[in-house]
C-alpha cells in the first residue's frame, strides 16, 4: 500500500526513536498537573489502579489499533483512512475520523499554547529570585498579574508557538527528531533529580500517602470516567496523533511492545511528576489547589520557601515546558502530513499557517481569562472551556470510538494480522473482544458523560 505515497522517504530512523517520540507526544501538561491532582481527589491508590485498568483496556488497544492503521495506510490520518475504507470496500466516509482530528488537533493546540506559555514565562520568574522568601499574597499575585495581562499571555503564547512552529517546519528527521532527542532523555534526567530533591523535602512520606492510599470511600461511578477521560488524553488517542507517527514506523518494529513501553513511560512521568509536586506542596503546609493553581500558585510558592529553590523551580518549568512542546509537536503532525502530501505545499508554509491558525484561535483563551471572563454563551462556558469541552472529552473519544470500530469490525483479518503480531486463535479472540467491544463500550461512558449533564 505504501508505493503511492509521497513521503515514503518519512520514518523514524529506529524504533526506539519513535518510542521517544511518542512518549513525547503523550507526556505533557496532561501528567504534570493533571494526573496527580486527579490521583489524589478521586481515592489515591485506588484511582491509580482504576486508571492502569482504563489504560490497558481501553488505551493500550486504541493506541495499537492507532499505529497499526497508521502502519498500513503510510499517510496522513485522513488519506489513511480513505485509502483503508476503499481498500476494504467500506465507506470513503471513514476519513471522517481523520477530519476529525485535524479538528482536535487545532483546537487544542489553540489553548495549549497558552498554558506552556505560562510555563515558559515561569522559568525565567523562578530563576529571577523574585519569589525568595515570597508569600502566598505574593506568589498569588503575580500569578493573578499575568491572568489578568492579555498582552504578556500574548507573547508568551506566541514565543511558544514560534518555537513549536520552528520546530515542525523542520520537517521529521531534522526537526522533530532532533527535538525529541534532545528533549525527552533531559526530561528523563530532570525528573529523577527533582524525585531526588523532592525525597529530601521531608514530605515525600505524606505526598506517597496522598497518592497511594486507597481511598475507596472516594470511589464512585465518577471515578471510572475520570480515569478513562485522562487515559485518552494524556496517550494522545483519538485525534490521529499516533496514526500519523505509527506511518513513520519501520516496518519491522513490533506494535505490541512498542505500545507497552510507550504506555510505561508515559504513566511513569505521571507518577513521578505527582511525587515530585506534593511531598512539596504538604511540606509546606499549602492546599492542593485545583487545576492552573497548582503549578502555577503552588509549586513557585514551595520552591521559594526551599534552599535553592530557584534554580530547581525553573528546571521544573523547563520541563513542564519541554513536555509540552513535544506534545505541541505532535498535535499539528495530523494536519501537516495531510496538507503537505495533498496540496504539494512546502512544509515550512504549511505549518506557518496552521500555528497562526492556532494562536489566531488562541487568542480566545487568553481573553477568556481576562476581558471575555464574563463570556459565556454556550452552556454558561467561556471560551477556553468551550473549546476544551469539544475537543477533549467530544472529538477525543468520539475519534477512538470510531478508530476501535473501524479496525475490529471493518478490516480484513488478514490487514491486522500484518500489522499486529498475534500468534493464536485463542489471542485473536481476545483481541477482538477488547478492541472490539470493551474499548468502544467504555469510551461511549465517557461520551454519554461529556453530554447528559447538558441534558
Ligand atoms: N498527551 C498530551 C498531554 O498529556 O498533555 C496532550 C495531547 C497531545 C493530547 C497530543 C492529544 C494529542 F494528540
């Protein structure tokens, strides 16, 4: 199947850099502040448990099925898909899911942008000494400064989207590989001193506490969805994100471990990043705010109180900051490949149009933080709530409903069969039943969840 395709010349130069580059993708804000604050609110331990359930049910099967179909079409999402569809005498509607993603794709690199700007911005604070010694009034209020500056949020959400912009128009080998290459060892590295430094604090026994006891009292049928709502965003499933990296596999590369060590890597930062964030928070005596607050409130607020807090707060924000580029990457890769390989259009214009696309739609969440923070015209949310609600827990699950669907139900065994090594009857059974109806099952939960409340 690979014989047309314009970019047979795109892959990664060996398996192990696809597995960077796809941890990359999954590792992001979504593990740095998400996950632990989620962990810990929803019972600790038994959340944790729950959400390993949801991620090797429903994640790890969408994630294979994902690079398996990304594998097989060799192109973009959305030509993957039609040439798939065609090719199995199914629909042309199919490409829907690669439509689909593009969608995602820019809408949530629209706010994402914003809050690695935060980030970024947040280095340079850190580094600065401007909170030695600082208060909650002080670190609150500088915090609450720059919520309420569209200009600064501004800049720094293009100084992120310039430099995401530069590195996609690079182009894979040069650019992205380079990037990730870079970046994830040093996040790697980063973290474990961090868990080093955090272990030292004298909190870490009761941040360990935080996120692992089992709180089963704090289990209820919310829980599930919570935990399979993170599952999918922090793997990076359902937006065709993967299908497009698994097209830059090598052939000969085994899905099934890949996703094994990809799924690992990405759960263990998440981990690792909540052991770093509340030994911290705790011995400090501060609340664990929700959401912005948390890293941006709380963490400055622990390392100003800590002996050279300074330097290690800003290598924290450097790598929430590379986390999230390389997630940034990979959110325009669905749209990049298909412009590129259908209109012919150099890849360096392409993807200067689409992240000012990006930071055009942007700009909504910057105001809805300041001059649109009374706006609500849908379903009383703001902006940047909006375009989250759609893209994540609608066009997200939507996608990975259909991606389970169309790889169980509409290809020929013998495709999947090339793509994904199962040796038995008896494992192709199984596989069957868990991409086929577990996953699909499980992500029309989360569906059905993102609507009721608005019925
Ligand atoms: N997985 C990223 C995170 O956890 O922050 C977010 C993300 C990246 C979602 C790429 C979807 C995607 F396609």
């Amino acid at each position: 199947m690979s014989e047309s395709n314009p970019s047979d010349d795109i892959r990664w130069s060996s398996r192990w850099l696809f597995v960077l580059a796809a941890a990359g993708s999954a590792v992001g804000l979504g593990n740095i502040w998400k996950f632990p604050y989620v962990a810990g609110e929803n019972g600790g331990g038994a959340f944790v448990l729950i959400y390993l359930v949801c991620v090797g049910l429903v994640g790890a099967p969408i994630m294979m099925a994902e690079i398996a179909l990304g594998r097989e079409g060799r192109s973009s999402p959305i030509t993957t898909m039609t040439k798939l569809a065609a090719s199995a005498g199914r629909n042309s509607q199919w490409s829907i899911i690669g439509w689909m993603g593009v969608i995602a794709g820019v809408m949530i690199l629209s706010f994402y942008a914003v809050i690695a700007g935060w980030a970024l911005k947040y280095i340079g604070v850190l580094a600065s000494d401007e909170f030695k010694n600082a208060g909650a009034e002080v670190v609150e209020s500088t915090f609450n400064g720059l919520l309420a500056s569209p200009v600064e949020m501004i800049l720094w959400q293009t100084v992120f989207m310039v430099g995401t912009i530069w590195i996609v128009a690079r182009g894979v080998s040069k650019g992205l590989e380079k990037a990730i290459r870079w970046f994830m060892p040093l996040l790697f590295v980063m973290l474990i001193v961090l868990l080093g430094y955090s272990l030292r604090s004298g909190g870490f026994e009761q941040g360990w506490q935080f996120m692992f006891d089992f709180k089963w009292e704090d289990v209820g049928p919310g829980t599930w969805i919570m935990a399979l709502g993170q599952a999918f965003f922090t793997l990076s499933l359902g937006m065709g994100t993967m299908m497009v990296y698994g097209s830059y596999v090598p052939s000969e590369a085994k899905i099934g471990s890949t996703v094994a060590t990809i799924v690992a890597l990405d759960t263990v930062v998440a981990i690792s990043a909540g052991l770093v964030i509340f030994p911290l928070v705790f011995v400090n005596n501060l609340d664990v705010a929700q959401g912005p607050g948390l890293m941006f409130v709380t963490m400055p607020l622990a390392f100003s109180q800590l002996p050279f807090g300074s330097i290690f707060g800003s290598v924290f924000f450097l790598l929430v900051s590379f986390a999230a580029i390389t997630s940034a990457i990979s959110l325009t890769e669905p749209a990049i490949s298909y412009l590129v390989e259908n209109y012919n259009s150099k890849r360096w214009r392409v993807a200067v149009g689409l992240g000012f696309l990006c930071w055009l739609l942007g700009l909504g969440t910057v105001f809805s933080f300041n001059i649109w923070a009374d706006l609500k015209p849908v379903f009383g949310l703001n902006f940047f709530d909006l375009v989250d609600q759609i893209s994540s827990n609608i066009l997200l699950p939507l996608g990975g409903l259909l991606i389970a669907i169309f790889i169980a139900w509409r290809l020929p065994r013998k495709t999947v069969l090339g793509q994904i090594e199962i040796e038995s009857e008896r494992i192709w059974t199984l596989w069957k039943v868990v991409t086929g109806i577990v996953a699909p099952a499980s992500v029309l939960v989360v569906f059905l969840n993102t609507f009721v409340p608005f019925f």
